[in-house]
C-alpha cells in the first residue's frame, strides 16, 4: 500500500518505502491539502462566475489561482519560522538544545547547520537596511566560515540534525561528549534520507488534520516527573521587584536608545490622530513608558483617559462612567449602546473637544470580550474620539472581527520597547510565584496568628495528619469524628459545638474543605499542598 | 540607567493603582458650555498650524470624498429605487394583503464586505424618508441582543423618527408631548398601535388606505441572535393586521442563511422578495476607474502601492471602506511634513503653488533623485541656472510639472485603450480591469514584457467584427477623456505656449498626442470596415471548399489540401494587412503614452512610491514582530553581544525572555517547569553542577519573570494535568 502511495509521490519519496505506511500517507496528503486551500481563496471563486460554463474548465487550466503580488515581501518574518510544526516533541529536545547552546561558543560556527538556513539568512541580511555594517560583515565572515564548514563537512551535515528524528536522539543526546565533537561518521544512505524528509516535513506550516490530532492524541504527558518542589522555595516577591536582574549593561544602553527612537513619530501620530484613525502598538516590551511619553509631550492640553486594560477587575461601565459622568458632567450612563454613543458624540462634538483613550494592552483579560470590543469600537469611530491602543497577547488580532476594525480603524506601529512588563505582570498570578508559594505561606501565616491557642492547636493536628497520611492512594482527608476525638484529648474542645464553631472560621478562611464521602463521614482536607505545610510546621515550630 | 528612571516613574505615575483601572486626564476640559462662545483651537490645530503641505492633503481629500459619495449614490441607485419601489407597494397590494399575519420583507443580499454597508444602509433609509414613510427604524444586532431590547429600540426608532423629519411642520401639540416624554422603557408594541391609530385614526378613509407603512431595518442578519429574531418576527406578525410592518434584512452571505435560521412557523409569516446587490469588487473597480485612476485626481499611486492595497483587498476583508482608507493612509504619507508636496494639487492651481514655494522647498526639489536624468541631458549652463537662479527653476519646474500632467493624461488614458483591447482577448494576461492593466504599467515598461506582446499577437488574429467593435469601444474611450480635459484647455495652454519651443511637439504627449490617436482610431476603423467586404466573401469561399473536400478525404488529400492552407495564407487579404498596421501603430502608441511613471522628472510629487513605510503600518504583523524580537533579538536592539550563528541557536547574552522563548520552543505540548528552569539555568551558568545552578535564587527570577511574560504574552498558560506544568499554546 505504502509503495503505491510513493509512486504518486516524487523522487526522493521512492527512496523511503520501509517508512511505515502512516507516516507516507501523511505526507501525501500536504500538498493536496495545500492545493485546495489556494483553490478556495476567494478572490478565485469570485472571476468564476464571470466565465460561461462551456469555457469554465479551460479557466481553470489555463491560470492558476492569482496570488498576493505585494503583501508578502522580503523583510517579512517568515511564516515558516513562526509556525513551524513539529509533530513530535521528545524529553531530549530540551537537553539537546542546552548541549548544544553550551559547548558550542555562539561565534563559532557549528557544522551541524544546513544548507537552507545559511540561504535563508543571507536573503534577510539583505532584506534587512538597518543593520548596522559591522554587523553585516561579521555575518558576512561568518557565513562563509559556515559555508566552508559545509563543505569539509558534508558527511555530517544531514546526518545530526538537532531538533528532529527521536531515534537518533534517544541513543546519543545523552551523553554530551558524544555531542560536543559530533563526529563525521558516515551513515547509510536510509539514515540521511530520513533526515532529509524529517527537514523538509517540518518546514511546512500549512497544517494538515493528522498533524493536529497526532500532537493530541496521545494521552500521557511525555515530560519528566520533576517538580518544582526539589527547589527550596525562597521568597521570590522580593527579588522580582529588582529590575536590574538579567539585563547587561550593553542591551540597557540599546534598549533606552530603542525607545528614545520612537519618540520621533510622536508627531506624526498625532497628525494621523487627527485624520481620524486610530493606533495600535505592538511588539514586546511594555509600551506604557512610550505612551506615557506621548500623553506628556503632545496631549496636555486636551483631555484624556487611561485604561489599564490589563488591571484584573476593569469593566468597560467604569470607563463609560469616566467618560460620561466624571468628564462629561451628566448623572447616569444610558443602558443602551448606541444611546451611551450618541450622547457622548452630541457632547463632545458640542463643546468641539477631541477626547483621547489610551488604552494600555486593548487585548486585556476583561476587554476580551464582544462586548467590550464592541463598546470601544464604536467610541474609536467618533470623530471626536481619538484611541491609542496597545497589544501584547499574541492572539489579540482575534478579537476583532471585520466591523470593529472598520470601525477602530488602526493604523499598526511596530513599538518593540523589550521593557520588563512590570506593572503589567504585577497582576497576574505568575506562575512561578504561585508555585513556590509564598503568597499562600504568608496568607497562611497571617490567618494563623489571629487564631486562638485552641484554635491553633486544632489546625496543627489536622495538618499533622495530613502530612502523615498524604501518601496513601485515596487520601480524603481527616474524618471529623477522628478529628472531634483527637481534640477532646488534647482538651482543645470540650464538646462537639464548640469544634463546628472552630471549623467555620477555617473553612470561612478557606484553610480547610470539607467533603463528604460516599458512607457519609465529613473528612477535612487542607487545600495546600503538602511541602507547603511541611515548611510552614517547620517555621511555627522554630518560633 | 533606564531602571533607574523606570522606578521614578512608577512613584509618580498616577494611572497605575491596584483599585483602579481607568483614570481621568481633564487637562482643563470644562464642563461649561463657554467653549462653544470662544472657539478654542483643538489640539491638532495647535501642532500643525497651517502649513502648505496640510492644507492641499484636507483639499485634495475632501474632493475625493465628495466624488465618493456621488458615486456611492449613483452606483446603488438602482438597487435602492427597486427596495423602495417595493416597499412603496407591499402594503397596498390587495394580493399581498391576502393572507392573515403575513409579513411583507425584503431581503438585501449584500455580501461579506460589511463595513461598506452602513452607507448603503444610511442611504436607503434616507431615501425611504423622502419617498415612502418617514417611520423607519434600522436595529443593528448590538441593540437588539433580547427581544425586550430589539421591540423598545424598534419602536422607539419608529415612533420618534417622525420628529426628526416633521419638526419643522405644525403637529398637534399633544402628540409632540407625548412622544417628548416617551421612555424607552415603555416601548411595546402596544404603545406602538395606539400612537401609530391616534396619529391616522382622524384620517379621511381615502387616506387611510394609503397609511403609511413602518419599516424595520435589520442591516446584519446573520450576528443578530436567530431566536430573537424568531420572537420578533412572530410578534409583528400577530399585529400586522393593525400596523403595515415592512421587514428590511441585510443578509451578507446568502438567502439560505434566512432560511436555516426561521424555522417552518417563523418563514410562514414571511414574504421575501430577494434584492441582489453589487459583489464589492465591482464596486472598487467603479471606485477605482472613476476617481482614483483619472488624470483629474491630483495624487496617484505607484504600481507597487497599487499592488499593495488592491492585494489587501482582495485577500484579506473585500472592503471598499478599507480600500479608502489606506489610500488616505497613503496620501497622509505622501504629503505629511514636506512643503514639496503642496505641488502635488490640481493642475490650475499649479502655478500659484510653485510660487509660494521657499527656497528650501526648492532645495529639496533639486535633491530628488528623478531630477538627475533630467540635468544630465541639459547642457552647462543651463544646469548652473538651475542650481543658482531660484526664478528660473521655479520656471523649469513648472514646465516640468505641466509635462508631468500631459504625461499623466496620456498615460491614463493609454491605459484604459489597452484594457478595451485586453478586454476581447481569449486569456488573462495583463488582465482585463483597469486596475489590473495599470498595474502593470505603473511598475514597468509594459511595452517590453512578454505578455504585451503576446496580447499584441493575439489581437492579429481577431476577427473584422470584433475588431471594429472594439475599435468603436476605444473610440469611445478615447473622446470620452478629450471631452473631460476640453474644458481646462483654454487654461493651462496660455502658460505653455509661451515655453514651448515647436521642435519638441514630436514628443509632445498629452491633449494633443491623444488626438493624434483619436485620429489614427477613425482612419482605421474607416479601412477596415471598408477592407472587410472581400474579405469575408474569400474565407467563405474557402471555408466552402474545405467542407466539400472533407467529404472524401484520405491523408494524402489532407497533407496536399494543408499544404495548399500554408501556401493560401502567406497572401494577406486586404484587411489582414490593415490589421497588421494597426497593430503595429497601436503598439507604437503605447510604447509611447505608457512609459512608467518612474521614468519621468518629478514623479516623485505626484506619484506616492514608498510602499515600504506604510506597509507594516497598513497590514501590522503583531506576531511577526513578537517573534521576531525573541527568535532574533539583534534585529532591535543592534547590539554586538547577540549575534547568533543561526536563527535557532542560543547563547548566555540572550535578553531573558529570549532565551526561555527558545527554550520552549523545544518541548512538546506540555513543559515540565522544573526542567525547563534547569535548561534555562545551564545556559546561563554551564559551570555549575546540576543540583546546585538552579538554586542560585538570581536565575530563580531571573526565570519567574521571563515565564510570566511569556504567560502575558499568551505562549503557556498554567495546566492542572500535571503538578508543576504549563501548557503550550503555540505549536
């Protein structure tokens, strides 16, 4: 089967016919799948009509689907290298690209590179005016290192590819010495072929179904067990106030001399402003030291709001209150859309001020919605109303659909600032934070303290027993009986009440859950994880 | 240095706060209505003033404007005269009276390109105002996401839009009053059919047959919620036996989509009378060929620029509205900061323009790159002049910009007698739109590409009728702009007369040029319309003769009769070699009027060539930019320290988040935080020994932060599968 497939196929696929067959038929699918997709676009379907039926399928042979001409040009990031697919991931991929990052120093040219890489970069150094000259040279030197390289090297070139085939990676990423001097040796021709389709499956990003299912299918998490709480968990809080961390001095200079750069447009923003389209800046880094920049020097004498659209609990009825109640002086918001639009349209348009929104991050959690985006459109489209906008999510593009942009009207700037997202981030529950658990152990602690010594001495033995018991398989906490008892001896409780009493304020404080179990015992459980309420012990016994 | 500064600002910055999410910048805004009395300048007006270069970009756009809506009405004029002349009848019609609680509807079919359907939608009603009923109501799906909403705005539209239009004519007091005091929130229908009897109750019966009828404008269909819909429909038509309901629907897909979403007891109260409406594409080409490809519009695009905005078009949002707007996008480019570009006007003006112009203007001028073919070919001092003797430029220039005219007029108008020729060949090789020829032609020497000549050969073997057709079409095109232009010509040729010396005419391009053609079209239609008599009567014959031979033909017969074939031809009838020397003419003239624009002095003013500054403006690429920035920092930040060997590679200078970005561009879907933090840190610190490098609490946070930027940025998100994992979000 696998064999009648290749020979539709081209050349270099008759080569691989031990492959198993459901990789082949994957990969004969792509390019079909590639050619009913530009047979759909739509600019296609839409010269069709114009044509009779009889000289329809002559049409269709005779041009092939008409392609962008001028949208995609040579400065553009390729798509290839944004979306590339890789459909399978392995434990080793990590460990690899560490190897390979530390025992090869970055300007030495590793032999391992390929062919297209090399060619590809060459085309965007001279795609790319801005780079410095120097810069150009040195690339310049370095590529035709690489190419010599190539050559001297040929054997090896195809035969360790970094990133791909499991099997290869499985037997020899382990061990880095066999890394580090990856050795010419020369493989059997299948091998290299592997490689070579391996290259070529990857570059692809037109994704076919299987791919998408393949990535999903599997069920298990094929990552290692290991968890952060090998780490001793020290109070990040702290530390991550200081920004200096991690930045050299060498890419402050260039990132202050980034943003000064943008500066220059300012004027030119404003005259957009006013041809009554809106902005939007993207790019990494916190764009709000720009905007605030830009409200100091060109907006201080018109009036304007700020948005924080990253803030947690922002809703789009406090912006229109701002704008309607505390700048335009009326009493209430109106309940209706256009109404709230129109009111805010007759009074600015009245009394001829232009009204600035500066939204930072549009794309912000309680804006993602139709609603929002909607509300903020039709304000962006009043005369009056002038908007800048900023987004950092990589979907944030998703949210608008072909009215709002219609009615936003953005002009898109590239406003990459490479800032630390720090009043940004200062929200959100970052991840590490929340793992090592500071903000848990701190709450904890405070709520422990206002507790009674009886009261402390109740969640102590729920603890205990929780960290005695944690391990067993179906752990469901400790039963309330068992609880009642264990207090009664200690004299923590002197009767049943008196514990309900205790228990609320736990659960009120939500240090502890209660579940009931399917015989109808009450079992409580400390929803804290149980390294957590070992350090936390630790640190109540040491005082 | 720049930390430094950051943390000052966050002291002082009033906008960051953690109860609060929008805060008020007054900046001495008042609430007092003084400011209407005393015309405050806006901020705009403050920054940029009256410059020269402004004031012809707001003239030249306004015009623009204006000619779009006069198009915008005579293009949808038929269609929205149909609607009306429908919705005039529906209600009086006793055979569509007939049925009980049916509903008359019309259904626009409008296409995908909705934002062009707001002005469709503003003139169709004001229309209906002025010739059907004034009570019109138009819903959009944001106002009408219950049935509670969509009734009240219905009705309140229905009922208060009789003031917008009558509140000039005397209405009885009382019923001014109560619709003064009308509340939303009491808007039923109930409300609705007792003002709608108290206003035509006193009503003569002669009247009362020819009530008018209310409508109700559902301009997108398809975002309105379907059981609303289903619940408003069905409300109206229990009362349509009292109030002449009309239903107007916008649908951008197709009328199946009505259907789907009415079930069977919901489209039985309907009556659907479909309208088509024009596919956008036609509509931007109507845009195209008679505002912004005329030798009448004052600023024109470069063939790349075409390109660029018709190919956005085309393949991302079929918005005519769009397409407008990057057009004033682009013209904002051309003409903002550079005085030069007040040249670029109508051609009347030209003269007053150039004379205003200062001496650093006139600088510039001399320092655009097209000026140099130009001094190459004057002699010495000539050439000294122009550099020293402002006066004399300023002359030069403007004869060089009345040139620049001539050429644009002739150019323009080649290009639609090439398309009329396109028009008729079998294939699509340069196209068949204006648009798409001027595309073509504004990017290179069309006359030299492959495909011009092909189309050339290919107009050698069209027949006499088609021919002459096309000839009358091109005719037709030809007087049509001699007849725009005549009235400037008196104008504009006092100037040039006086500068012409009368061996240059020869090359002479413009009014002049295009009588030459005019001429040249008439002389040959003239001949072959004669030539084609004989003509006809020998292809008869021969045609005959091939009939009586196939009868009994072996191969021997058909190799001798083919060979005879070969030998027939090589006599050219008479029309044939008129044909030949037309063709040959008309390729002759379109080398001539359709040289490129960049090959002419001072393109540079009227045609707007830098695509590459408006691209990423126009378009955006907010993930390339990311990617670009993690994958690749170099490209912004332009430091020597992280020069990479590849793409791919990684190194220890990395900007953090870089670095974690590369990192997990390895893993599969989910990322093992724990083995992610040790990867991280042995890049950073290799030295170190496994246990004790990720313990260094620096890259500890170094690390949170590079991770929840990343989280910001939407790359992982946190996953409850696994203790200690994130989850990919990109592939």
């Amino acid at each position: 089967m696998s064999a009648h497939k290749n020979k539709s196929d081209s050349g270099q696929e008759n080569v691989t016919v031990v492959l198993t067959p459901r990789r082949v038929a994957r990969n004969r699918l792509k390019p079909k799948r590639y050619d009913e997709f530009l047979d759909t676009s739509p600019s296609k379907r839409r010269i069709q009509p114009s044509e009779n039926y009889s000289s329809e399928e002559e049409f269709v042979i005779d041009t092939p689907a008409p392609k962008p001409k001028a949208l995609f040009g040579g400065d553009d990031v390729e798509g290839q290298d944004m979306f590339k697919f890789k459909s399978r991931h392995t434990k080793l991929d990590l460990h690899n690209k560490v190897q390979e990052a530390v025992s090869n120093s970055p300007v030495l040219n590793s032999p391992m590179k390929t062919p297209r890489v090399v060619l590809q970069r060459l085309s965007k150094v001279e795609a790319t005016p801005r780079q410095v000259v120097n810069i150009m040279k040195k690339r310049i030197i370095q590529e035709i290192e690489s190419d010599s390289s190539e050559t001297d090297f040929s054997g090896s070139s195809s035969e360790y590819a970094p990133d791909d085939s499991e099997s290869d990676s499985g037997s020899n990423a382990g061990s880095p010495e066999e890394d580090s001097n990856s050795k010419p040796i020369p493989k059997t021709a299948f091998i290299r072929n592997k490689n070579v389709r391996v290259k070529t499956k990857d570059c692809e990003y037109i994704v076919a179904p299987d791919n998408y299912f393949m990535m999903n299918s599997s069920k298990t998490i094929a990552t290692s067990d290991h968890t952060l709480a090998r780490l001793k968990t020290t109070d990040l809080n702290k530390a991550i106030k200081d920004i200096d961390i991690g930045i050299s001095k060498e890419h402050s200079k260039k990132i202050a001399e980034l943003n000064k750069n943008y500066d220059t447009l300012f004027d030119k923003w404003l005259h957009i402003l006013s041809e009554n389209f809106n902005l939007i800046l993207y790019g990494i880094g916190s764009k709000r030291d720009v905007l605030h920049r830009f409200q100091a020097r060109m907006l201080q004498a018109s009036p304007c709001i700020v948005i924080n659209g990253f803030y947690p609990s922002l809703t789009v009825k406090s912006v229109l209150e701002t704008i309607i109640v505390s700048l335009l002086g009326n009493t209430h918001v109106p309940s209706d859309v256009s109404d709230i639009v129109s009111v805010i349209d007759t009074q600015l348009s009245d009394s001829a001020t232009d009204l600035f929104l500066l939204i930072h991050n549009i794309d912000g959690p309680m804006l993602r919605n139709g609603k929002a985006q909607s509300m903020l459109a039709s304000l962006s489209a009043l005369k009056n109303v002038h908007t800048i906008a900023t987004i950092d999510h990589i979907n944030a593009p998703l949210l608008w659909d072909h009215t709002k942009l219609m009615k936003y009207n953005f002009t898109w700037w590239d406003v990459t600032t490479l800032l630390p997202y720090t009043t940004e981030t200062s929200f959100e529950n970052s991840l590490m934070s929340q793992r090592s658990g500071a903000l848990q152990l701190s709450s904890l602690k405070n709520v422990y303290q206002s507790l009674t010594t009886n009261a402390k001495g109740i969640f102590n033995t729920i603890i205990e027993y929780q960290l005695e018991n944690h391990k067993q398989p179906h752990y469901q906490g400790l039963a309330y009986k068992d609880l009642y008892s264990r207090s009664r001896e200690q004299f923590l409780v002197s009767y049943d009440l008196a514990l309900r009493a205790q228990l609320t304020e736990f659960i009120d404080h939500k240090l502890v859950k209660i579940k009931r179990t399917v015989d109808g015992t009450e079992r409580l459980i400390i929803p804290i994880e149980s390294a957590l309420l070992q350090q936390f012990l630790e640190q109540q016994n040491e005082q | 240095m720049i930390s430094t500064n950051n943390l000052q600002d966050e002291e002082m910055d009033p906008s960051v706060s953690m109860s609060k999410g929008v805060f008020l910048f007054p900046n001495g805004f008042k609430k007092t209505h003084k400011s209407k009395k005393h015309k405050n300048k806006s901020v705009f007006d403050i920054y940029f003033g009256s410059e020269e270069w402004l004031i012809t970009f707001r003239h030249n756009w306004n015009l623009f404007e204006e000619q779009l809506k006069n198009l915008h009405e005579k293009s949808y004029s038929v269609l929205l005269h149909d609607v009306v002349n429908y919705l005039k009848i529906c209600h009086n019609d006793s055979e569509m009276n007939s049925i009980e609680g049916v509903i008359p509807s019309a259904t626009l079919l409008t296409g995908v390109n909705q934002p062009d359907h707001v002005e469709q939608f503003m003139s169709l009603i004001n229309l209906i105002r002025e010739e059907v009923t004034p009570h019109v109501a138009m819903i959009n799906s944001q106002d009408g996401s219950t049935v509670k909403h969509l009734v009240e705005n219905a009705v309140w539209q229905l009922i208060r839009g009789v003031d917008l239009v009558e509140s000039d004519e005397d209405i009885c007091d009382d019923i001014v009053d109560t619709s003064r005091k009308l509340k939303k929130s009491t808007c039923t229908m109930k409300t609705l059919r007792n003002w709608y009897r108290s206003r035509y109750s006193n009503e003569s019966p002669r009247k009362m047959r020819q009530r008018q009828s209310l409508i109700v404008i559902i301009p997108d269909f398809e975002s309105f919620n379907c059981n609303t819909l289903q619940d408003f429909v069905m409300i109206i038509s229990s009362y349509v036996s009292t109030l002449p309901i009309v239903l107007v629907f916008g649908v951008a897909t197709s009328v199946s989509a009505l259907h789907k979403s009415f079930p069977y007891q919901v489209s039985s109260k309907l009556l659907i009378k479909v309208f088509h409406s024009h596919p956008s594409h036609v509509y931007m080409n109507q845009v195209l060929e008679n505002i912004f490809l005329t030798h009448t519009s004052p600023f024109h695009l470069s063939g790349k620029a075409f390109e660029l905005l018709t190919d956005v078009f085309l393949f991302y949002d079929f918005s005519v509205t769009g397409f407008v707007q990057s057009i004033k996008y682009c013209m904002m480019e051309h003409y903002y900061g550079d005085n030069i570009k007040s040249l670029c006007c109508d051609r009347n003006k030209l003269d007053n323009a150039v004379m205003k112009l200062s001496a650093d203007d006139l600088e510039s001028i001399r320092q655009l790159t097209s000026f140099k073919p130009f001094l190459e070919v004057q002699d010495c001092l000539t050439t000294i002049a122009l550099f020293k003797d402002n006066d004399f430029f300023k002359e030069v220039l403007i004869k060089e910009l009345h040139k620049l005219h001539d050429y644009i007029y002739s150019f323009y108008v080649c290009v639609r007698l090439l398309s009329v020729f396109l028009k008729e060949l079998p294939k699509n090789i340069l196209g068949k739109t204006v648009r798409e020829v001027y595309a073509k032609c504004a990017t290179e020497h069309i006359t030299s590409t492959e495909g011009f000549k092909e189309c050339m050969q290919l107009l050698k073997f069209q027949s006499q009728a088609k021919l002459v057709d096309t000839i009358k079409n091109a005719h037709k095109v030809v007087s049509s702009a001699l007849q725009m232009s005549s009235p400037v010509k008196p104008l504009r040729l006092t100037p040039m007369k006086n500068n012409l010396n009368n061996s240059s005419l020869n090359n002479e391009l413009g009014e002049a040029f295009i009588k030459n053609i005019r001429l040249y079209l008439m002389m040959f239609l003239r001949q072959i319309e004669v030539a084609s008599n004989e003509d006809t009567t020998e292809t008869m014959n021969c045609e005959s003769d091939e009939a009586y031979d196939n009868v009994h033909g072996n191969r021997y017969k058909l190799k001798e009769k083919l060979l005879k074939a070969t030998r027939a031809e090589k006599l050219e009838s008479k029309f044939e070699m008129i044909r030949s020397r037309f063709v040959s003419s008309m390729e002759e003239i379109f080398s001539k009027g359709l040289q490129p624009p960049h090959t002419q002095t001072f393109h540079e003013i009227l045609f707007f060539t830098e695509v590459a500054n408006v691209k990423k403006q126009i378009i955006g690429s907010p993930r390339g930019a990311l990617h670009m920035a993690l994958n690749n920092p170099v490209h912004y930040l332009k430091c020597c320290c992280c020069n990479l060997p590849s793409p791919d590679s990684l190194s220890d200078k990395l900007p953090d988040v870089s670095l974690a970005y590369k990192l997990h561009r390895e893993c599969g879907k989910h990322i093992n935080l724990y083995d992610w933090l040790q990867a991280f840190a042995s890049v950073l610190n290799p030295d170190c020994d496994e246990e004790n490098r990720s313990h260094d609490v620096n890259i500890q946070v170094r690390f949170t932060r590079a991770v929840a930027e990343l989280q910001f940025l939407g790359f992982i998100k946190t996953s409850k599968r696994k203790t200690d994992h994130v989850m990919r979000l990109t592939w």
